[in-house]
C-alpha cells in the first residue's frame, strides 16, 4: 500500500484532484495535437496574403537541409525569397533550384557571415532587404559546436560566436522586419529553436542556452504582436535523418528534412511552440517529466564521447 493508512483524507482527495487535473490537462493537449495535426488543413501561408501583392521571405541560411527546404516550399507557395549564406556556392545553387522549380520566383542571395561584424553585417542586411516587402522570416543559421567539452575547456571566441549567430542575428533580424510588417498588417516569424531547450544539454551548455532563450523570446513575441497579426514560433527538431547515427534512423523519430518542414509549415499560425511529429511531440512529454533521467543520461553519454576522443588524440 503506497499511502499510509493514517493519511488524511482531505490530503488523500487533494493528490486525486491534482492527479485527475493533470491526467485531464494531458489528455486536452493531446486532443489539440491530433486536431492540429490531423483534421485541420495545413496551413497555406501564402494564402494569409493578398494574391495580388509581392510577398518575401526571408530565410537566414540555406544548408543543404532544413534551410534549403524552407527555402524551396515557400517558393512553390508564391513567396518571393531572399536567402542568405557565407558560401557563395551554396547561394548560387540554390537559385538554380529555385529557377527550376518556378522561373517567375524572384530570389535575392545575399552573402553574409554571421559571425563577422554585426553592425556592418545588418547595414548590408538592411540596404539588400530595403523595398523588399518580407512578411515571412524563417532564422535558421545556427552554430552548433564542432565538438563536445566542458564549458571551461571550451574556447570564449567560440562561445560568442554561437551566441551571435543564435541569438543576436535572430533578434536584430526581427527588429529590423517587424516595423515594416505591422505597417504591411501582420506577418509571420519561424525560429528554429531545438527539444533540448527543454532540459538543458551538459557539455553543450551555451548552445542549449541559446536554444532556450530562442523560445522564450519567441513566446515572449508572439503574445506582443498578437494585435498586430504578427505570429511568431519556435519550432522543436528533434532530429531529422541527415544527421544522425544509423539506430537513430527510424523514420518515425527522424523524418526528412522535406517532410519536416511541410509539416512545420503546415502547422504555422496555429500556437507559438510547433512540434510537427508526432513522436517527437511525445518524447518532449516524456523528457519533460522525467526528473532529470535525461540529463543523467546526457551526462553519461557525452563523458563517454569526450573520454573516446582524448583517447584518440
Ligand atoms: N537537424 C536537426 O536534427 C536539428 C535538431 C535540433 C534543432 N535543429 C535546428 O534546426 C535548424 C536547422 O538545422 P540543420 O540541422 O539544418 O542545421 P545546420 O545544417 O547546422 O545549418 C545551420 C545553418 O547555419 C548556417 N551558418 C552557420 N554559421 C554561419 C555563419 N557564420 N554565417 C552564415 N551562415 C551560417 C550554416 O551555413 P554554413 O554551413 O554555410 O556555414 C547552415 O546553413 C538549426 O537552427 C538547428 O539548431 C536541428
């Protein structure tokens, strides 16, 4: 018997209230989640969008993966895009897609390294972007640390480089395009943000700092501008099948970087967190109740990972 026998029946009652509020919160948020998901249509951004009007979107960076991908399905919506990248190669490959796709898309690539001078680095920004009329942004770029390490070991320059590219480049972005689109009436703003802003990732420290601070920010966004009918998001990867190892290529828990980003713009509009799978969705559940087990096994994880690399060395 788990509760004593001399324990109070009012407090007895309290725990199964508290109990039946949380099971009964579960199961509305899972309702939600298969409505979003299941019955509703997708979202069509495009359509939220006079037909007749030129519409941009701006995209921060085209890998060949999720950026590429946000990239080419806005196009086919009717977008305009503008997209940008520190590879000149990967800026002119993808106007070939885009040409091939649809000749009439207009595309503008502007090469920028995020990690350069910020101040020069948003002049240009703002002289390429200026008369464009961008109602859509999708902030992408993002550094992801070339190794696992202890914070300490880990190089300051590197740290805040990560945190400009994460952080600073998504909040200047949004200053810069908000003003025109409350003037425009409303527009719609994409931060991919990660599950680990969830529970932190020890020997990741500063980038899953900077992934939590995406979706607080974001939140924080979207009820301001509610009025405004600007809509912001952050979107939760967990992971997609490009990146990672075999046992984790199952293609319920790692979908391809096409089918996520339909699904996240599908869902777009339709609250401030967008988590488009399913099993993804459950996982946070899990990961979110799961008393620091996560964290626990991280730990062990990336020790391990550090240990085997120091070896090698
Ligand atoms: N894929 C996943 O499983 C997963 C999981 C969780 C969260 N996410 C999030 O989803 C988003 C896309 O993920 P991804 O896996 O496609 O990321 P990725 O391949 O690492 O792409 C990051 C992009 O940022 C660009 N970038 C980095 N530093 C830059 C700089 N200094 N100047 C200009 N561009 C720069 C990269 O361009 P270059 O390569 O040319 O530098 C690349 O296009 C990211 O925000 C990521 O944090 C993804």
């Amino acid at each position: 018997m788990l509760i004593p026998e001399n324990f109070s029946p009012l407090l007895n009652l309290i725990f199964y209230i508290n109990g039946g509020i949380v099971a009964l919160w579960l199961f509305i948020q899972f309702c939600l989640y298969i409505y979003k998901q299941y019955i509703r249509s997708p979202t069509i951004l495009r359509n939220k969008f006079p037909k007749e009007e030129e519409v941009w979107a701006a995209i921060t960076s085209i890998d060949d993966e999720i950026g590429k991908e946000y990239t080419l399905q806005l196009a086919k919506q009717g977008f305009n895009v503008a997209v940008f990248s520190d590879s000149v190669s990967r800026l002119t490959k993808i106007c070939d897609l885009v040409a091939e796709q649809d000749p009439k898309t207009k595309i503008k690539i502007i090469k920028v390294d995020w990690t350069e001078d910020i101040d020069e680095t948003f002049e240009t920004v703002k002289n390429e972007l200026d008369g464009l009329n961008v109602q859509v942004l999708v902030n992408n770029a993002t550094v992801f640390p070339e190794k696992t390490d202890l914070f300490h070991e880990t190089h300051i320059e590197d740290d805040l480089k990560m945190v400009q590219v994460n952080i600073d480049v998504v909040v200047r972005m949004a200053k810069l395009l908000i003003p025109s689109m409350i003037t425009k009436g409303g527009g719609y703003i994409i931060n991919m943000s990660s599950w680990i802003m969830w529970n932190g990732l020890p020997y990741l420290s500063v980038y899953a700092g900077t992934k939590k601070f995406l979706a607080n920010f974001s939140l924080s966004l979207h009820f301001e501008y509610v009025k405004e009918k600007i809509k912001t998001s952050y979107v939760l990867p967990f992971c997609s099948d490009f990146k990672f190892p075999y046992f984790l290529k199952l293609g319920f828990l790692s979908p391809s970087p096409q089918m996520y980003v339909k699904k996240t713009l599908g869902l777009v509009g339709t609250g401030y967190r967008i988590s488009p799978f399913f099993s993804h969705w459950l996982l946070e559940k899990i990961i979110n109740q799961n008393f620091g087990i996560f964290n626990w096994l991280h730990n062990k994880w990336y020790k391990r990972s550090i240990n085997k690399e120091k070896k090698n060395d």
